[in-house]
C-alpha cells in the first residue's frame, strides 16, 4: 500500500511544452503555469510563475481548484482527496 511520502518521491517535474505534447489536459493549463510536476497514475500540480502550486482536477464530475504557496500543503490534498482512493483502490 502506497503511503503519502511514497507517492511525493513519485512526482518528477517537468517544463510545460513537454508536458503539453505528452497529454493533451483537460482543462488546459494555467496561462501563468511555467513547469508541472507529475505522479504516479497521472496525477498532476502545476507550478506558477508566481511561485505557488495548483491542482485543478475534475472529481466525480465537478472541477475542483487547489492553489497553495507550499508544494507539500497541495501534494497533501492531492494525496488525501484524490490519490489515495485511486492508488489504493479505496471508496
């Protein structure tokens, strides 16, 4: 079973352009989005120029829009609202 600190050592960044043509998100990124951390099972944060960090995901048919000026304070919700129940299979 996957824990929180396992899946932060699985984010590796990324600059946007790369990002950008491996996949093609929905919604598009951020305009002030310079770079994009990805994780295990297609997770994504993206870096802001302002030096803060979004997640911008669709849940359960609604999208929902996280923004902190600590990675760890967003990479915890993402874990804890998202994550986890997919990784983990949980309900």
């Amino acid at each position: 079973m996957m824990k929180l600190n396992d899946f932060k050592k699985t984010g590796m960044f990324t600059c946007r352009e790369d990002f950008e043509k491996t996949k093609n998100p929905i919604p598009p990124l951020h305009p002030d989005c310079t770079d994009v951390l990805v994780y295990e099972g297609g997770f994504y944060i993206e870096c802001l120029k302002t030096n803060s960090f979004l997640l911008n995901i669709k849940y359960e048919g609604e999208q929902l829009i996280f923004s902190h000026d600590k990675l760890d304070a967003i990479e915890k919700i993402l874990w804890e609202e998202f994550a986890d129940k997919i990784i983990n299979k949980k309900n």
